[in-house]
C-alpha cells in the first residue's frame, strides 16, 4: 500500500494527514503552529519529525509484514504547505533543509500553504482561494496552468489584512479610540476590557507589547471577541468585518485581474455598491479558507457581494487543506517517480 502524507503548516496549527491514493484517510496529527518566523528552523525541523513520527505510528509492524524495506509501507510521499515559504526568497533552502531534516529519508516537495489550500478548497480545478487564518493570502491558477499570488507580506509591514491579527488589532485599535474620546463607548469597550482582564485602560500596553510582546498569534485570538460583538449588533464590530472582506477581496480582484479571467477585470469598488462589472463566461470560483471564513456570514455575505461584482462567485471549499497537501502529494510523487 502506497501512502501519501499531506503537511498543512500555518502559524496557528501544523495538520500532519497520512492517506491512500483513493484518498482514504490512515492517520492525521495536530501538531504546534510551524511559520519558521515563530518556531524558528531547528522548531521547524522538531514539529515535522514529531509529525511523521505520529501519522506513521504503527506502520513498521504492516511494512515488516509485507516484506517492505521502507518503514511506513511500500511508499511514503510528502507534500508540505507552509506558511511563509516563499515569501523571503534566501530563507527558502534553509526552510527546505529544516524540513528534510524532520522527513527524513522521505522524498518531499514543498510549496506555500496557500498552495495546497487552493488545491483542497476547489479540487484542482481552476479559480482562486484565500486564506484568512491568523495570517492573510490568496493564490489562483487559470486553465492555461499559470499560479499567481497576492498579499502574505508580512504583517509588521501592514500585511496580513483581513485576517484574525489584523482584526485583533482593529479591536484593539477601536478600544484606543473610545477610551480617548474619539468614538463614543460602545460594548466592544467593555468586551476588551473584560477579555483582557483590564483594570486601567492604559494596562493594554502592558498586556499586549511586554506581556504578549506583541505576538500575533495572541492578537489573532481576539478575533472571536469581534465576532461576538458583530452578532450582538456593534457597529464598530461590523464595520471591521465588512474592511476586512473588502481587504480580502481586493487579493481576490488582483488575481482575477493578473491571471487573465473574464475580458476587462471590470468595475470598481463601487460595484460593492450595485453597479455590476462588465465581465464574459461563467462566473470564476472563488473560495475562502481559514479560521475567519468559517466565521460565516460576518465575512462570507459581503465578501460575496464584492465577489459577484468582478465575475467571481463565492465557492465553499471542497476540503480542508490539509487534504489538498495529500493532493498535491500524489499529484508531485506522480512526477517524482517519473525522473
């Protein structure tokens, strides 16, 4: 039995899924979030060893049994999509490095998570898919095969728009606002207060840059709080969750754009509006993945609306994407045992 092992690797979680060619799955393991900015490249190489050693457990006794000489069965390939790779051109061989350390002697190819999230969210068909977890991205391939990318700069340049840390520091930053004065009070004054455990308002700075240090990852876990705020009717709440949609579609619109869908790129924000974008053919699918779209409709109905303006239509995911890296892992073990 041939086995395939998909690595979903982001700055929130790593999802280690070890399955069939038939894309039936064997095992799967949750481990530590595995940005290389964050685990650095020895953590790097501990959570991709840690997560081989978890899928395959129990494997050697099946290979032994069918005579195998390799450890997981009769063949092991990796696919790994991780958060950051790509994005700093000279850090690309030492992610690569860390990884093969971790894999072993299992072949690999690696890609960006953005990657093998767009491959799970629409089955390798052609389209676009962004990612809005901790982070932001978005990528898109047409029918001629050609893959672009947009967003995933790196947040203390101001990247990472639309995300679960760009909305975190739009609550954080909308709490400023009312303590000063500048806006009036509303609940969400309240609910940082209270999240945070605040007994100034001033105690933020401590909480958030010398005890969180400004870590994104904690920034990103206010996001929750904002979504609560939006469901109780807080107008601050829906005003950064409709900004965020409008960040994330605009990665959306670039694709569309740079990859040649439709005859004009169409319209403008505008469109958002009710002025529909001139644009030819079937609708492109365009799905989102990640902790923020399964929000639901705080992002999802006015992302959509954004969408439908340019040519694009809203796509539910087809699957996780940690079952897209198992995708692109047979799809690239296809080539590996070509050369």
């Amino acid at each position: 039995m041939k086995y395939y092992l998909g690595i979903d690797g982001g700055g929130t979680k790593t999802k280690f899924t070890l399955a069939t060619k038939d894309m039936e799955v064997i095992n799967e393991y949750m481990g530590s979030p595995c940005h290389y900015l964050q685990c650095g490249y020895d953590g790097l190489t501990e959570i991709m060893a840690k997560g081989v050693a978890e899928v395959t457990a129990g494997l050697e006794s099946d290979a032994a049994a069918s005579g195998s000489a390799s450890p997981f069965g009769e063949a092991v390939f990796a696919f790994a999509g991780l958060a950051g790779y790509g994005d700093v051109i000279n850090d690309a061989p030492k992610i690569r490095t860390a990884v093969k350390k971790g894999l072993g002697n299992m072949p690999f190819e690696i890609g960006n998570d953005c990657e093998n999230a767009l491959a799970g969210a629409l089955g390798e068909r052609p389209g676009i898919n962004i990612i809005a977890g901790t982070g932001s991205v978005g990528c898109g391939i047409n029918e001629a095969g050609e893959y672009e990318r947009c967003g995933g700069w790196h947040h203390a340049l101001g990247g990472d728009e639309g995300s679960g840390y760009w909305i975190g520091w739009s609550l954080i930053k909308e709490f400023q606002r009312q303590s000063d004065g500048r806006d009036e009070k509303t609940a969400l004054y309240g609910a940082v207060r209270n999240t945070l455990n605040l007994h100034t308002d001033d105690q933020i700075v401590t909480r958030v840059v010398e005890e969180w240090r400004l870590d994104r990852a904690k920034i990103a876990s206010l996001a929750p709080v904002c979504r609560m705020l939006f469901d109780a009717g807080d107008p601050h709440a829906k005003a950064i969750f409709r900004a965020a949609a409008e960040e994330l579609a605009g990665f959306a619109i670039s694709l569309y754009k740079r990859l040649g869908f439709g005859k004009t790129g169409a319209a403008t924000y505008d469109a958002y509006n009710g002025n529909a974008g001139d644009y030819s053919g079937n609708p492109v699918p365009c799905s989102g993945t990640g902790g923020i779209f399964k929000m639901g409709d705080c992002i999802i109905e006015p992302f959509s609306l954004m969408l439908r303006s340019y040519g694009m239509e809203y796509a539910a995911p087809l699957m996780e994407p940690d079952m897209g890296a198992v995708l692109l892992a047979i799809k690239n073990a296809g080539k590996h045992d070509q050369t």
